[in-house]
C-alpha cells in the first residue's frame, strides 16, 4: 500500500537534552581582550584546557595584598531571544593554606554577576564596577583547589539564570583576592529539537524563563495526515526534553503508516549544536 510519510518516532528519551552555545571563549584565536578594573588585578594568559589545547584564559594571584576588589566582563553576549541561559566555568584554585607568609584576606572563591542590556554599550568606567547594576548569580566555589607541589586541578561549575528580557548581556566575574586562573567560560540554553510523535511534527523549542517552566510547542500533521484530536501541542521542560504529547494526527484515507521504524529512531537522537 501507498506509505503515509511520517516518521513513527518515539519522543526523544529524557537523558538526552539539546543545548546551542551563545559563547565560548575557548573559541578565540587571538586575545579575548576582556575588559578589566583595575588594570593590577585580572591577567590574560595563553594556557591549555584540560584536553591541553591552547586557550585564552584569565589568572588573578594578588593574595599579598589586602582589599582586593578585580573586576573582568566578557564582551557583549546576543541572548537571541533565549529567556534563562547557562554558564559553564573551568577554572583552578590555589589552596591558601599553601601559600606562605600571606594575610587572612586570602579567598577561595570568587563571584559570578550579570549584566543585561540592549546593546554593546559597556564601556570602561559604566556600568559601575559593583554589584547593582551587576547582578549577582553566585559566589563559586572549588571542589578542590591545588598547593604549589602538585598540578593545578580543574573545576567545572554550571550555574543559570533568567529571565532574560533585554537584547543581550554581559558576564562579569569579580575576585576579592584568590589566587586563580578562569580557564574557560561557555554559554548556553536548551532547547527541545524538532520532534515527530502521533504523526504531528512540533518545532525547535527554547526552554522557558525558570528551571521548571513549561512551554507550549503548537504542532502540525505530517503530509498525508490530518487532525483526529486537537489541540496539537507539545511541552517542552526546562531541561529541554519533550513532556507527553497533546493531540494527534492519523494516515489520510489510502496511506498508511511507514513500517521503517527502526531507522527512522535513529534519526531523532541528533545532538544539536551552533558550533
């Protein structure tokens, strides 16, 4: 018989979620050219990540001195539209304990903020150096930090925040006297991919302003289909995985469903990325 086009495709499983970077300065190829306050305080370094490819990174080491206050922002970041976004932090951390002859203002930790605005307008003295304007998402910690004897181990921290309204953003990192270096910074946001389930196709879906919210993906009969139930919808969670679909379609009269199951599975398992 004649094959009604749709894939009969299961919805994605929920250990998969699908994620599009909005930046990586891993990415760079020359200086990353951050914007730094005061100029004693962040360094721009050429290092290796931990796959040991060079990377620009950024070190601050000023635990000698009391009453450090550094600032360093990230150029410009496009949201595209996106309402909560995420951020991956490499970085490694010098135990205080290791380091003679210092002042008990040595930390290890250091704090991440953010900045919305709509356009590239930050410059070197606006906006103010200090929490409000900036916005504080968390102080960050380590796992583990390193003494002078032994390599540098790298921490990986993700933190998010949302929601996001304005055309951009900028990220900002403040350290208050660590001795540390910020090997990469990555940002990004789910997303629920183009998905196929009761022979209705729903489109590529950014995940909402919250952790927990839900957004309502509208969707349409694969050719050859029509409408047995309605409303069609899909929700998509904050982790970017498809909820039990809403609604369906069926075979119009002298189609059937394609039997290709199997191959058509393969399909849906599509990691999605920008870079």
């Amino acid at each position: 018989g004649l094959v009604c086009p749709s894939r009969t495709i299961s919805l994605p499983p929920t250990l998969f979620f699908f994620a599009e970077t909005l930046m990586d300065s891993r990415w760079a190829t020359t200086e990353l050219a951050w914007s730094t306050f005061p100029e004693s305080g962040w360094e721009e370094v050429s290092g290796y990540d931990d796959s040991m490819s060079p990377i620009r990174t950024y070190q601050v080491c000023n635990v000698r001195q009391p009453n450090q206050n550094n600032w360093l922002r990230t150029d410009f970041i496009p949201r595209k539209g996106v309402l909560r976004v995420y951020v991956e932090l490499k970085f490694s951390v010098r135990d205080c304990a290791s380091i003679p002859n210092i002042p008990g203002s040595c930390k290890e930790t250091f704090n991440l903020f953010y900045y919305e605005s709509d356009g590239d307008t930050a410059t070197d003295s606006s906006p103010l150096w200090r929490e409000n304007p900036y916005v504080k998402v968390d102080t960050i910690a380590p796992d583990e930090s390193f003494s002078l004897l032994e390599a540098g181990r790298i921490n990986t921290k993700v933190r998010s925040f949302g929601p996001l309204s304005r055309a951009g953003f900028y990220l900002a990192f403040q350290d208050l006297g660590a001795c540390m270096s910020l090997i990469s910074v990555r940002v990004f946001f789910k997303k629920c991919s183009t998905s196929i389930a009761n022979f209705a196709v729903f489109p590529e879906t950014a995940t909402g302003a919250e952790a927990t919210s839900l957004v309502i993906a509208p969707g349409a009969c694969v050719s050859n289909a029509m409408e047995v139930s309605v409303p069609l919808k899909l929700y998509c969670n904050g982790d970017g995985e498809w909820m039990v679909p809403v609604g369906s379609c069926t075979c119009v009269a002298g189609f059937e469903p394609s039997l290709l199951k199997r191959q058509d599975l393969l399909l849906s398992f599509v990691y999605s990325d920008s870079e």
